[in-house]
C-alpha cells in the first residue's frame, strides 16, 4: 500500500525535530562545564537506546536489530559516535551558535567526498555551494574571531566525519528500515562507551539535576531522530533539507537567551552563507531528481 504523504505535517515534524536537537545541544553545553566529554555521550547513546528497547522492542522484536549488511552498520555507528565526540567537544569551547554553523558545513563536504566515493558528478550550482559553504566557514573561523582554534578543529572534524556518516547513510537506506538504521547506531554508540566506562574521568559526583539532565539528552536525541525520520516519510526531502537550516536560527536564539553568546556581524554573515550554500545544494538535488523522474 503506498503512503500518501502530507507536507505540512512533514515541515511540522522536522521543525520539532529541529528545537529538540537544539534543546539537546544546549543540555550537553550546559553539562559539559561540569562532565567530561566522553561520559555525557555515554549517557545520551545509553538512554537512547534504552528508550528504543522498551518502546519499540515489545513490537518490532528481531526486527528492530535484524540486518543483512552488520559490517557497515559497525562502520556507520563509529562515524556518528566520533561525530557526538567531536561535536560536544565543540560545544565545549565554542558558541552554541558557531560550533552549529561549522558543523552545519557536512552537506558541503558531502558534495566533495561524493564525487570520489559515490562517482556523482558535481555540476556548476554546486561547486558554487561548495565555495560559498568553505567561504562562510571561513568567516565564522576568522582569525581574531575570537574563538578557541581547539574548538574550530573539534568542529570542522565532526563536519567531516558527519559527511562520511550521510554518505554510508544513503548506500544503507536503500536496503535497511529506519528505525533499524536508529536502533544500530545506539547499540554501537552505548556499547563502545559503556566498555571505555571503568577508564574514564567521571568528573565530580552528579546531582539529581544533572542525572535528570543527563538522561533528557537520550530522550531528546531520541525523540529528534525520531521526529525526523517520520517528517521525511510524510514529505519529500527536497522540501525538508533546505528548511533543516532553521536549526542555525535556533542555535543563535538559545546561545544568545542561555549563554549570552551572540555571534558577531562577520560570523551571522558567514552563517547565512554557510546555510545559502546547504539551499542552493538541495535545490539542485530537487532539480536532479526531477530530471531523473523526466
């Protein structure tokens, strides 16, 4: 039976999906003061997976896990898990809203590393995204920005990483569910991380607050995922990928309320170019599917 999608209902859930990303984001910068790096991702993938086995696993059973390609789910999981590290890393020394906009630069890099990767030819619009995209990074990295160059680095690597991980994420999801996909990506995060557990600083004793905060991250990461992959069942990804830059607004709007960190005029001018760049490439997705379908 073929599903018929509702596009408002899509952009409604990828905009929710959205907040509780930054909302996750937020968490993790607030705790990562206090908790190292590698124990606030141990807790996000653990809680997270854990959420997926009582909700899902009563239902689903075997085939939440099943799988016929258990090497590159392995390879898939590893990407994400360096991207969570890398990324909270960046939180942890940078703006809530400059470390977003870096990390915002993976489609760009996705571009590049699909040509050689996937053998997908790279037409003038978007080699424009790619200038564009390297040309806002470079304004919110600026020399004399004022920013950490640990946290640039820590961010510009989860951008990288993150292009790998969408890139195995495509040869995945033309055989693999979703929530399969979801569900190996916990297991993998909160296995490695719970096997590095007995070597790791745990920092100071957690208060109630910061076991509760700890335990939103795995919620809220599970619930965005979630929310996302049903936005992109009930509209096209042509429609959704350029409006997933509204995450760069919130970004800015919560760092500015919670942190009181509000990037400068140079950096807000490389953030819109970094998002133009993310637009013009899911236009000219748009304009490729289209032509395939001709």
């Amino acid at each position: 039976m073929t599903h018929t999608q509702r596009p408002l209902l899509g952009i409604g859930l990828a905009m929710a999906s959205l907040l509780l990303f930054v909302m996750l984001d937020v968490t993790t910068k607030h705790l990562s003061t206090r908790f190292p790096v590698p124990l606030l991702v141990w807790a996000r993938y653990t809680v997270h997976l854990l959420l997926m086995l009582v909700m899902l696993g009563p239902t689903l059973r075997t085939r939440l896990f099943i799988t016929r390609r258990p090497g590159l789910h392995l390879v898939r999981g590893l990407l994400l898990l360096a991207t969570s590290l890398c990324g909270v890393a960046a939180f942890q020394r940078m703006p809530l809203a400059e470390a977003t906009a870096i990390i915002f630069a993976s489609p760009v890099i996705v571009v590049l590393l699909a040509r050689p990767l996937l053998r997908e030819k790279i037409g003038a619009l978007r080699w424009l995204a790619v200038m564009l995209g390297f040309g806002g990074v470079l304004l919110v990295a600026r020399p004399g920005g004022g920013l950490v160059p640990e946290g640039i680095a820590f961010a510009l690597a989860a951008a990288v990483v993150y292009a790998l991980y969408q890139i195995l994420t495509r040869k995945l999801s033309s055989t693999e569910s979703p929530v399969t996909l979801l569900f190996h990506t916990a297991l993998i995060g909160s296995t490695l991380t719970t096997a590095a557990l007995p070597w790791m600083n745990h920092g100071p004793e957690p208060a109630l607050p910061d076991y509760l905060a700890m335990g939103a991250m795995g919620v809220l990461a599970g619930c965005g995922h979630f929310l996302l992959t049903r936005a992109f069942r009930e509209a096209p990804a042509s429609l959704l990928s350029p409006l997933l830059y509204v995450q760069l607004l919130w970004a800015t709007l919560f760092g500015w309320l919670i942190f009181d960190q509000l990037p400068d005029q140079v950096a807000l001018g490389g953030m819109l170019v970094i998002g133009t760049a993310g637009v013009l490439i899911a236009i000219d997705s748009r304009r490729l599917a289209r032509a395939g379908t001709a």
